[in-house]
C-alpha cells in the first residue's frame, strides 16, 4: 500500500485434519478471507508452503491449481456467485460442466443435489425469484456436485438473517457428518461456534488462538444427504 507494507496473513503455520469442520474467526482485517483464499489456491502466498496430502500444492502451475480447484474443492461465498441469467439447476451444474462431465450426468447430479437442499420444487428459477437462504443453498449445491475432499466457505451467513444462517450451517453440519468432508468456513458470528469442532482467530493476520469450543447442543438439520 504504497511505501507501507501490510502482512495480511503473517508467518501462520497450522494442519488441519480429515473430517474437521473448522471455524476462521477475527475481527475485520484480521486476515481471515486472505487466509482462507490462500489454502483454496486462490490468492498465492508471498512465501511459505501449502501441501495438502503431502503434496506441495504452491508448486503447481495455474492449469494445474485450476484443476485441482474443480477435482477437489468446493467453494462457497456470502454473495452467492450465482450466473443471474441461468437457472437454479443451471447454476448448479456449471463446475461439473467445467470439469468436461456430460449432459445426462451432471443434470441427474444437480436435480438430486437441490432436492437434498431443499429446492426440488425451484430447481427452473432463477437467482432473482429466489430468496437469499435459497440462493445460497443453490451455491452449497453447486459446490458439491464435483464431490469435493475440502468445502470453502467465505462468510456463508453474512447477507442471511439468523433462521436462514442457522439453516445453512445446519446443512453444512449435515455435510460435514454424514459425507466426513472437510469444512473451513470464515466467520464473525461467536454462536457459530457452536457448530465448529475447532476454531482458529487471527489478529492482525498472526494466529491469537486455536482451541476446541465447549460444544452445546446444535439444532439437528432434517436434511438428508
């Protein structure tokens, strides 16, 4: 920033386990979305290393973090990311489409994912004649129909009120449970932490803790996936 040099993420060094669903918490400018980018092969980190399974994955070249991206992560954001022109299923299915996956099977996929969500009934909508609870629900959607190992999810609940944000987390509860898929989530809402097995916050981009919440009783989702 100019002559001024910011560390947004700052000599940060954790792992984190198969299965975990994991809270990045902060105040803002902590440097929780930048982090979060970075382990999603988003944003390249100035210097340091990313191995997921032992595998060095700084080192890949951009195709190669590309593919990566649609093989093994799904991401999900608190503006949704939704195309506005495509409908529900559409949407839904434009990471399978990417991966080079034909019509018939990627179109089964999306149909079965958003009646799992709970969009059965809106899967020919579009984006603006969906609330903001249902369009994210179509973005969870979207980000598993490539059967992903890591789901990113930047702020989810953000632009949801708190019956929406409780259904969400809900699902991504769900998800975590019954697939054993790995959930990172960025945050700064405390009584999401009751759905998180762990929770890491950062001040001024440097780890201030990483602990275990004490759990209480999360409200169990009627989803099933």
């Amino acid at each position: 920033m100019g002559t001024l040099e910011v560390s947004a993420v700052d000599g940060v060094t954790f792992s984190v386990r198969k299965g975990e669903f994991m809270g990045i918490m902060g105040s803002s400018g902590s440097g929780k979305s930048t982090l979060l980018h970075m382990l999603g092969l988003l944003d390249p980190p100035t210097k340091g290393t990313i191995a997921i399974d032992d595998k060095d994955v700084i080192s890949l070249s951009e195709s190669e973090k590309g593919m990566f991206r649609l093989s093994r992560f799904g991401f999900i954001f608190q503006d949704y990311a939704l195309v506005p022109e495509l409908t529900a299923e559409e949407n839904v299915s434009l990471v399978a489409m990417a991966r080079g996956e034909g019509p018939e099977s990627y179109s089964r996929r999306s149909r079965q994912l958003l009646s799992q969500v709970g969009l059965g009934d809106r899967m020919a909508h579009l984006p603006s004649e969906l609330s903001g609870g249902e369009q994210q629900r179509v973005a969870i959607a979207r980000a598993l129909i490539n059967t992903p190992e890591i789901l990113f999810a930047d702020e989810p609940c953000a632009n949801l009120d708190s019956t929406n944000s409780r259904a969400v987390l809900d699902l991504f509860q769900t998800i975590n449970q019954k697939m054993n898929l790995t959930v990172i989530m960025v945050s700064h809402e405390n009584w999401h932490m009751e759905y998180f097995d762990r929770v890491i916050r950062l001040r001024d981009g440097k780890i201030h803790e990483d602990f275990r919440p004490e759990k209480t009783e999360a409200a169990t989702s009627p989803l099933r996936l």
